[in-house]
C-alpha cells in the first residue's frame, strides 16, 4: 500500500463521518440547497477516494475505477439519505444495478 493509499483510507474513514455528523447537527440552521449541496460534494469527494484507492488508473481498470467511483458515491450517499438529506440524481444513481439482477 502506498501512502496515497493510506491517507485516502483515512480520509474515508475519518473525514467522510465528520462531515455527516456536521450535516446532521446543523440540520436544521442551514438550507435545504446547502444541506444538497454539502451532500453531493461529499459523496463525489468519497467516490473519487475510493476510485484512487485501486490506483491511478490505466487503459486496462478505467472501468473498474470508474465502477469503484459510482460505488464510493453511493455508499456516502446512502448515509446522507439516512439522516434525511436527498438529491434527486443521487437517487437516480443509488437505483444502478448489476444487469444480472
């Protein structure tokens, strides 16, 4: 592992927390748009953390990072849905699936 690796990590796991636990406590002083707004830079911010953690990517995992990416996305996303923060195109992506199932 390198050490991008590990501070990505962290970050996921220290960072992202933080933030939902601000968002959650200031639920109620700041806006509906600022509450989104905190939410889907958040979650794109998680997304690409959790892409970079496979690496930088090449021609060969582009797909898998890009995969790894929108997984990142929805998993911070589902924890901001669960303290009742929603954005429209976030729910979109929560409803991708595997064509399998």
């Amino acid at each position: 592992m390198s050490w991008l690796q590990a501070v990505i990590g962290l970050v996921l796991v220290l960072v992202l927390p933080f933030v939902l636990a601000v968002a959650q406590h200031y639920q109620q002083e700041w806006s509906k748009t600022a509450r989104r707004w905190v939410c889907i830079v958040a979650s794109i911010v998680a997304g690409i953390a959790t892409a970079l953690l496979g690496g930088i990517p090449t021609p060969d995992t582009f797909v898998l990072w890009v995969f790894a990416g929108i997984g990142g996305v929805q998993t911070s996303y589902a924890a901001y849905k669960a303290i009742g923060i929603t954005v429209g195109w976030l729910d979109a992506l929560e409803g991708v699936k595997n064509a399998e199932s």
